[in-house]
C-alpha cells in the first residue's frame, strides 16, 4: 500500500498554536512540548525558526503585516466620521492589546527589546506603516472636510499614544473590570475627548 506524504503544516499554523503554548505557559515551555501540541517534531521548528527564540519572536513579537493597514488605506469611507474613528480606534486597540501580551513574555523570558527588529528596516516594519497609514487616513479626512484641520501626524501620535497606554496599564497594572465592553466604552470616551478639537467646522 501506498503512503501519502505528511500533510505539510504552514509557519501561519506553527505560530498560531505556539503563540496560545507560550501565553499560557510561559516562555519557560519547552520547544518539545510545543511540537507535540502542534503534532511535528522539534526539529521541524528548529528547521523553521533556528531556534526557540526565533520561534518566540515569531509568535510573539510585533507582526510582519498588519491586517487593518488595508482598510485604513481604502478610507474614510461614507459612514459618519466619528462612528469611524471610533471602529478604527477599538481595532488599534485590540491590536495593542495583543501586542502587549507577547512583550510581556518575551520580556519576562529576558529576550532584548532589540531583538524585536532584528535585521528589519524599522521605516518598513508593519508598525510603522500602519502609522503612516492612519496619518494618510486623518489626511484624507481632512481633505475632504470630515475632519477639521490640524497636524495629522501629531493626531495620529495622540490617539496611537492613549491606546497604547490603555494596553500597559491593563497588563502592566492590571486595571480591573478590563474586558471588551469596557475597552470599547474607553474608545468612545477617548473621541468623546478629541472630538471637540477634530470636529469639522460646521
């Protein structure tokens, strides 16, 4: 009887399950102990990844793209401004939030901040296009009038630096009664915040 070949398992796959491995476990887990949750061998990942610590980096260090850069670049689209801001707002977010939680392992496993970008272009890195996108989004906004004018670079930094240190203080200081509806309601209030300053002049 003939035998199939193996199924090939992707990197996606590999780092999807690593990434749940070691933000239960820590980064203490062993390399073995995730090649058996994943079904392949260790030395498959070490194939993939070199190392337990590239594999770390790839599961929990900031992503190679970000998904919402494309939205961000097909807009503002013709729904009320403020009700995008807001959307756009809750997926950053959540976006950090998640970040959050892998640099709390890799931290906590003494892995350098420096290692995060290692032999990558920090101007092409997916964090620093998704900044220029939503700076080009505010633009545009502007542009059309949906937004009052002002530094959209510095607007961007504004709202980029409040919900970055939204996701510090729940993991860092564990703010209770953090949880999706109360993120959400937070995101409101921080436009609610803005809203005066960015408003179109009627």
């Amino acid at each position: 009887m003939k035998i199939g070949r193996p199924k090939e398992v992707s990197d996606e796959h590999i780092v999807a399950i690593a990434r749940r491995c070691f933000l239960e476990r820590g980064g203490s887990i062993s390399a073995a102990d995730i090649a058996r949750e994943i079904g392949v061998s260790h030395t498959t990942l070490f194939n993939r990844f070199g190392s337990k610590q590239g594999l770390m980096l790839a599961a929990l260090g900031a992503p190679k793209e970000i998904h919402w850069i494309g939205t961000l670049e097909a807009g503002p689209d013709s729904r009320p401004i403020r009700e995008q801001l807001v959307e756009i707002a809750c997926t950053i977010a959540a976006f950090f939030e998640a970040l959050h939680a892998g640099f709390t392992v890799l931290q906590a496993s003494g892995i350098a901040t420096d290692a995060l970008c290692s032999g990558e272009d920090p101007e092409q890195s997916a964090p620093a296009r998704a900044f220029r996108a939503l700076t080009e989004w505010i633009d545009r906004a502007q542009e059309q009038g949906k937004l009052a004018r002002c530094d959209a670079q510095v607007l961007a930094s504004t709202l980029l630096g409040v919900l970055h240190n939204r996701a510090f203080s729940n993991r860092i200081c564990g703010e209770p009664g953090s949880d999706k509806a109360t993120d959400e309601r937070h995101v409101a209030d921080v436009i609610t915040l803005l809203w005066d300053g960015i408003r179109p002049v009627s």
